[in-house]
C-alpha cells in the first residue's frame, strides 16, 4: 500500500541526504532496514505511538542546531575505573579511547566490522531491530539500522574486571551523529556497560542486545546536559533461559529525547529490568516508549519509570506488556509515575497489558501529583527549609527507579547528579 503522501515526501526529502554505507558482512542487513524505512515511511504525529511527541526535527533533512553546553562538572562516571570507548559527534575517537583489549571481552568497530565478510556480529546487527518492528513499527530504528557507519561490537565471553564506559562528545552545533551498537553476552558470562554525554546536536542510536542463556548485562545510561540536543534511541534485547538483563536511564535536560525499548524473554527463567528517572525544566520533553514480551515460562520483567517536571516540561510514557500464549507463571510489574513542580507541567501515560496466558502475576500502575503536601509539612515542622525539604521529597520519589541500579557506586553517582541538579534550580 502507497505511503501517504505527507509521509512518503518527508521520507524521501530524509533518504535523499544520506548515503549507505557499502560493502561488508553488513551489507545485507542494511539493505533490508532501508527497504523497511521505504515500506514503512518515516513517523509522523498520526502514528498512534507518536501521537504525544512530534517528531519532525527528528525527521527532517535539515539539523536543528544545538548549542554546546559548558561546565565545570567531571563527566559522569569519572571516579570508575572502566575502558572508555569515546565518540565525537558519532564518530570514534581513537586517541581519546582506551586500548579496546579487555579480558573477557572481544570489542571491534562496525566500521572494521563493514571491512569483513564474516564476523559474529553479522548475526545480531538488524536481526532484533528487524524482530522488534511487529506488532510496533519502528522506522527511526531501522534508518540507524541501514545508515550508521560507526558503532562497536561487543562480545562478551567472561566477566571484566571493569564496566565498558561509551562516552559522547557534541562538537558541533549541526552535528547529526547516527550510531549502532550490537552486544552479545555468552552463556555465563557478564558485564556492565555505561553510556553517558549528549552525543551531538541531533542523535540517532540503536544497540541491540543478545543475552544467552544464564548470561547477565547490567546497562547505565546517562543523558544529557546539552539542553538543545534532540535524541531517539532504541534498544532491542533479547534473553535466554535464565538470562538477566538490567537498565537504567537517566535524563537531564534535552529539549526532546526519546527513548524507545523492546525486549523479548524467549527462554525459561529470564528476568528483564528495565527503569529511568528523569528531570526537566521549561521546553523539555521526554517519551519513554517500553513493550516486553513474555514468551517462556517463569519470567520476570518489572518497568519502573519516574519523571519530575517543571515550568511547562512534558513527559510521556508508553509501557506495554505482552504475555503470550503458554507463557505461564509470568510476573510482570509496571509503574510509571510523575512529580508535577507547578501547575504548567504535563505527564502523559499509556499503560497497556495484553495477556494470552491464565497463570501470570502482571500490575500496572500510573500517577501523576504534586509534591506530598503532609510530608512537607512534617519536614518543615522540624525546621528543614523549605527548599531542602522540596528537594529531598524529590528524590525520594525517584528512588525506586535508581534502586534498579545493581551497583550502589554507580547508584551513588546517579543521584549526585540529581542533588546537582536540583541545587542549580533553587
């Protein structure tokens, strides 16, 4: 069926100014993303999971520029010994990353990988994306699928002495950065992996995640502080039995970001976590967009998502959770819930829940309110000043979300940077 014409004019103006990278083992997979973008068109706001975020400056041909925030904080992570893969504006940095030789861990370039007719990565690069656009079109995912050019590949045999830090520079106020990750973690093994900075005026980021049986992957992210930056990443896991798969996002500032998850438990015995807290400020807006799929028994997936608003910021949460048939025994959790500073913020929710199976614990929960005003009081009572005490009821609200954090170093770091953040808006 013909695109309609809105879309299919969007789509080509965005094709039209992209060149596909060629040759390689990934060439194939590429050529089918980009056969999916053309069937599917780019979104547009008729898109029924695009309706709450406009996504025309993530579409268009031409990039919104972005201006570079400077600070005189330590990039994030810094007091954790861990290797740093750096990359400037989507483009990897060599001299500022680490040696990528790493016990228990093979990391190579997608660019190096394109050079190859043969590498594992071939078996991972598009196969989730492409697996995670049913019964969800994804588009966005599947141009970073057939254009990014840089990326790693990171296949994880053992356990690292150290967590693999990705680190983001924005350069350029233009700067349009697409990139691609693909992560495979054999049966046994485990890592964690940290992601954190703006990445570039307009980022596209896709990493798919391949968890094999009693294989574990702990991943920490942190967006931000460049308030002008516009982002949607996507991330497509997939769990074997008795496979642990845990995530954390926190976002700070960003006039929109967008951050998209699929995850699928097709083995026994999984268990996928997956939370973010973010907190914004006037022209802010944040969509976390979540869909789990339960297809073995005994499962266990929890969505824990905290959003603190304020001067007109929006949030947005779109979770769902699909159990399938036969899928027995599944426990499922989902809460989603904002912290409203004033009255001109907005927090908007669709929480869904689709169920095949007749033996399965599955919750779902969303609120939105302002600050506990008892709780205030109680505080005040006691002579805490009243912005101390805004701030701390504050961070109690979100740290259900940063408890999903496995490591309590990391989690301290996260909520450093949200005492920071709400110190600087006293």
């Amino acid at each position: 069926m013909a695109l309609p014409e809105v879309k299919q004019t969007a789509t080509d103006a965005r094709l039209a100014a992209m060149e596909l990278p060629q040759g390689g083992c990934l060439k194939e997979a590429r050529n089918a993303a980009l056969s999916r973008v053309q069937t599917m068109g780019l979104p547009t706001r008729r898109d029924e999971y695009w309706k709450y975020t406009r996504p025309e400056t993530l579409t268009s041909a031409e990039v919104t520029s972005a201006a570079i925030f400077s600070n005189d904080e330590a990039p994030m992570f810094d007091s954790h010994d861990r290797l740093k893969i750096v990359f400037v504006d989507g483009v990897f940095d060599a001299e500022a990353s680490d040696d990528l030789a790493l016990e228990g861990v093979q990391i190579d370039r997608i660019e190096d990988i394109c050079c190859k007719d043969i590498h594992w990565a071939k078996d991972v690069y598009g196969v989730l994306e492409a697996r995670g656009q049913s019964p969800v079109q994804r588009p966005l995912a599947a141009l970073n699928t057939a254009f990014a050019a840089d990326g790693v590949a990171i296949h994880i045999t053992g356990t690292p002495s150290k967590p693999i830090n990705l680190i983001y520079i924005h350069a350029k106020e233009d700067s349009d950065a697409l990139l691609h990750h693909v992560i495979r973690v054999e049966p046994g093994a485990e890592a964690t992996i940290l992601e954190n900075g703006p990445a570039a005026s307009r980022f596209n980021k896709c990493m798919e995640i391949d968890v094999a049986d009693t294989g574990k992957l702990h991943l920490v992210r942190a967006q931000g502080r460049d308030h002008e930056r516009r982002a949607a990443t996507h991330l497509f896991a997939r769990l074997g039995t008795e496979s642990v798969f845990k995530s954390f996002t926190l976002t700070v500032n960003g006039v929109l970001t967008r951050n998209e998850a699929v995850i699928e438990l097709t083995g026994d015995d999984a268990v996928a976590h997956i939370a973010g807290a973010c907190v914004g400020d006037g022209d802010f807006h944040h969509d976390d967009t979540v869909f789990i799929t339960h297809d073995a028994v005994n499962c266990e997936s929890r969505q824990v998502f905290k959003k603190v608003l304020r001067n007109g910021a929006t949030g947005v949460f779109q979770g769902k959770i699909l159990v399938k048939e036969g899928a027995q025994k599944t426990d499922g959790y989902q809460i989603s819930q904002s912290l409203l500073l004033d009255g001109d913020s907005q927090f908007l929710a669709k929480p869904e829940l689709e169920i095949y199976a007749d033996d399965v614990a599955c919750s779902h929960g969303s609120t939105s309110g302002a600050i506990d005003e008892e709780a205030l009081f109680y505080l005040r009572a006691r002579g805490v000043p009243q912005k101390i005490a805004t701030d701390l009821l504050t961070l109690s609200f979100l740290a259900e979300a940063v408890e999903e954090i496995e490591s309590d170093a990391i989690a301290d770091d996260i909520n450093a940077r949200l005492e920071g953040w709400l110190a600087r808006r006293g």
